[in-house]
C-alpha cells in the first residue's frame, strides 16, 4: 500500500498511529540505508577502477607481445644473417687450405679450387682437409693439365767435361783464372782445401 494512502486514512482516522507505524517499518524494511548505499557505490567504483586498470595492464601487455614477437622476428633475422656469414667464413677456410694444400703440385691453385668437389672435403680442426688426397688424385687422372710436371729442383751441371775429382796441389797451381773459378763453383769445398794447402 502507498505510504500517502495509509497518511490519508490515518488523518481521516480510519486506521490508528500504530498501522501506520507498521507500515512505515515494513516499507524501510527493503531499503538499504543510504551509508550502506554509498559503501557499496564507492566499492562500485574502485572496482570499476581496478577492472580499468587491469584492461590498460591487458593492452600493455598484448602491446609487449606484439613487441616481443618482434624482437623475435629481429632475432631470427639476425640468426640467419649470422648463420650465412658462418657459412662463407667456413667456405672461405676451406678454400684456402685447399689452396695452401695444393699450391706446391698444380699449375694454378685456384683452377684446381674450381674443379674439385668441394661437398666431399671437410675442414678439420687442425687447418688439415679431410678427403682432399683422393679428391687431388681424381682430379689428377681427369685433367691432369692442372698439375705442373715433377721437374728437378736444383742446379743444372754445365757441358763440357767434368772436373776430375781428385786434383793434386800440382795440377791446382797449373790451372789459370778460368779453370780455378769453375772449381770454385763447381766444388767449394775441394777449391778451400787447395787454396790452403799454398
């Protein structure tokens, strides 16, 4: 029933004090008083607050995963180009020891660097190539054009006749300027031993 309703009765003295008491107090009986009300509206608030702060934390870190998976993406670029860069150093050592390896034998080292089949060699620790003498010999049987011929190394001994190898102190100081300086150069060793016996 209205509150003015049962006022109006009570002025007109159709029901006494303590009705509209009773009413009273059972119309209060559902309300929340209005401390009670500002309690819960300001937790309302805080929690409105909160639930806004969590949603900037939430953008935050959606924005650091965007972030981070950039930096990943950075990060296995970066791999890669390291990962190249590896590769040519590695193929670069290779090279060169094959180079080193066979500069001695071939005509030029870098045609035979271009003929070899590089997949089969492996560079060891060591600056040693694993697998480069059968490469070096299989290359050798198909083009053998690549490699210099074994020539000997050293002086070539002049025409003429040979210098006997027994020459006396007699036959030393009959031999004129010519003959003397072909055993010096010839045998040192022979010309001192001469030479200090006068």
């Amino acid at each position: 029933m209205d509150l003015y309703a049962l006022l109006g009765q009570f002025k007109d003295g159709e029901i006494d004090k303590q009705k509209v008491l009773d009413a009273i107090d059972e119309s209060k009986s559902g309300m929340v008083p209005r401390s009670r009300l500002n309690d819960k509206n300001a937790e309302i608030e805080e929690l409105k607050a909160e639930l806004s702060n969590r949603d900037e934390q939430i953008a935050q870190l959606q924005d650091s995963v965007k972030d981070d998976s950039e930096l990943q993406k950075e990060l296995d670029e970066l791999k890669n180009k390291n990962a190249e860069w590896q590769d040519k150093y590695n193929q670069s050592q290779l090279n060169n020891a094959v180079k080193l390896a066979v500069a001695k034998d071939a005509n030029d080292a870098d045609d035979i660097l271009a003929f070899i089949n590089k997949d089969e060699l492996e560079l060891q620790e060591d600056g040693t190539v694993k697998g480069l003498d059968k490469a070096v010999e299989t290359l050798k049987e198909s083009k053998p054009y690549l490699f210099a011929e074994t020539k000997a190394v050293g002086r070539k001994p002049e025409d003429g006749n040979p210098m006997p190898t027994g020459i006396t102190p007699e036959q030393f100081e009959s031999m004129n300027v010519a003959e003397r300086t072909e055993l010096y150069m010839n045998d040192r060793e022979t010309y001192d031993k001469l030479v200090n016996q006068n």
